[in-house]
C-alpha cells in the first residue's frame, strides 16, 4: 500500500471529521449508554496492578481511564486510536482527572510502529470493527504484546440481534433516495457479526486459546437524548450531515416514533447483543 493510499484512509477521514467531532460532542451520552460493558472487558483483560495495557481504539478514553485506575499508579493504560479529536478529548479527561497511568496517542493499529512485546494485555471495546484488513492489523498488534499476554475485546453480534442499534436507519431509508447500507463483513459496528469470521482472524493473526462468547447487557439512554443520538449518530447521521433542514426536520419526525417501543421510565432501554472475546499472544 502506497503512502498516498494508506490503509483504513477512509476510516481516518470519517474519524478525524465528522463522526470524531460528533462523537465528542456525544461522549457523555454516548459513555453512559456504552458504561454497563465496561466492567466485563475490564475484568476480563485485566493483567494485574501496575501492569501495562494497550486499549485499542479507546475512543475519548472511557476504557483507558477506567483500566487505569485499575491498575494503580504503578500500572499504565496507552489509548490508541485513529481520531485527534477523540484522542485530544481523551487526553483532556485524564488531564482533569490527575491520572497519570493513562495516555493516549493517535495512531492506526494497523500499521503503526508500537514497540515490541511491552504490554501484558491488550483491551478494546468496539475499537476492533474498522480495520480495512483486520488479520493484518491483529498480527501488528500481537506484536506489541508480551508472550502470552491476554486479549480482551468486545464486538456487536449481528444487527438482527441489536435492532436498537439500527432503528433508525430502517425507519429513515424509505424516506432517503440512495441510502447507503453497510455490506456484511465490511469495516463497521457489525463486521465482526461472524463467530467462525472473528475465529479466522485471530488464527490468522497468530493469536491462540481464542475464546468467543456471547453476552447480553442491559443497557439505556436517556428520553431526553434519543433523538440527538438517533439523527446524529451512525449510518444515518452520516448522511444527515450535509442534508438541508427541512430533511432533517422531516428525519427527526419519521426516526423518533420508531424508538417508543423502547421507552421506560425515563429511558430507552435495550439488550447490547455481543461477543466477548479472548485469546492469547
């Protein structure tokens, strides 16, 4: 791959614009609903106080800080990933917080040059899903890894199983000529829908005693930010973007309804539907 076509430059463009900067302005949003998830990944990957973990994909830096605590002062946790705008607001987070076992650095797993063998676990929550070869970028990041260090990620199932996931962009489509789909298996939140498709990936990444399980979280978010994450986020929110307000006035009114099932006391509730995986460098 030549430098003037890098790999996952799609990626980059989509996270160092737009979907970066939105993902910001919806971290607190966006980490309350994603928080019941992060206690099984932690748990699972979690090598031991003032032990080092690489959080792959570390968003604005939830599982980063949280695995820091973890690990104590002693301990570090390096967030990476291919955003400068989640990454600057990662770094502001644990700046504010004082939590010096935390750092963060923009890079792509994929081909950037990590250090050889220095962390005792490798950790990620939904940072896995986007790589253009994704056993090209497990083999990178096995590298980084110390012998016999853990894996520990966490990926959507299918989106039959996650609706909620999806609601939004099955009641906008009939209302937008030439709505873009995501193919199966294309970087994405469901490219790792395949149990036998994640298998193959990590035995082809040199990754052993893999471990692939399903877990069903409750999760939830507020009534009051449905709508904001239902036009801005995701599929549908990219293609809402540069659309005039009129459609996204008549958007807002076609994709809210589609949520009121969801709707208890105060929030929209739901079943995160993923895989929990492990392995093994």
């Amino acid at each position: 791959m030549s430098e003037a076509h890098p790999p996952n430059r799609d990626q980059a463009a989509i996270w160092n614009e737009s979907s970066g900067r939105t993902w910001v302005e919806m971290q607190e949003v966006l980490d309350g609903m994603l928080a019941p998830l992060e206690a099984p990944l932690i748990e699972e990957g979690f090598p031991g106080e003032g032990r080092r973990v690489l959080d792959i994909g570390c968003g604005a830096g939830a599982t980063t800080l949280s695995m820091a605590r973890r690990l104590g002062p002693t301990g570090l946790c390096l967030g990476v990933d291919i955003s400068g705008p989640l990454v600057a607001a990662a770094r502001a987070r644990a700046a504010a917080e004082g939590l010096a076992s935390a750092a963060f650095v923009q890079a792509d797993a994929q081909t950037h040059g990590f250090e050889r063998g220095p962390f005792d676990a490798v950790i990620s929550r939904f940072g896995v899903m986007f790589f253009q070869d994704p056993a090209a970028a497990f083999a990178n990041i096995r590298r980084a890894a110390r012998r016999k260090a853990k894996l520990a990620f966490v990926a959507w199932r299918s989106s039959d199983e996650n609706p909620f996931l999806t609601e939004a962009s099955r009641a906008a489509a009939p209302h937008l000529p030439n709505f873009r789909v995501s193919e199966p298996d294309a970087p994405g939140p469901f490219a790792f829908a395949d149990r036998e498709h994640v298998q193959r990936i990590l035995d082809a990444s040199g990754w052993t005693d893999v471990d692939i399980r399903p877990i069903d979280v409750p999760c939830c978010i507020a009534e009051k930010d449905v709508l904001a994450y239902a036009t801005r986020m995701g599929l549908l929110g990219q293609a809402l973007r540069d659309a005039d307000e009129p459609t996204c006035a008549r958007m807002a009114e076609v994709v809210r309804p589609a949520f009121d099932v969801y709707i208890r006391d105060g929030a929209a509730r739901f079943t995160a539907a993923c895989w929990l995986v492990s392995a093994r460098a």
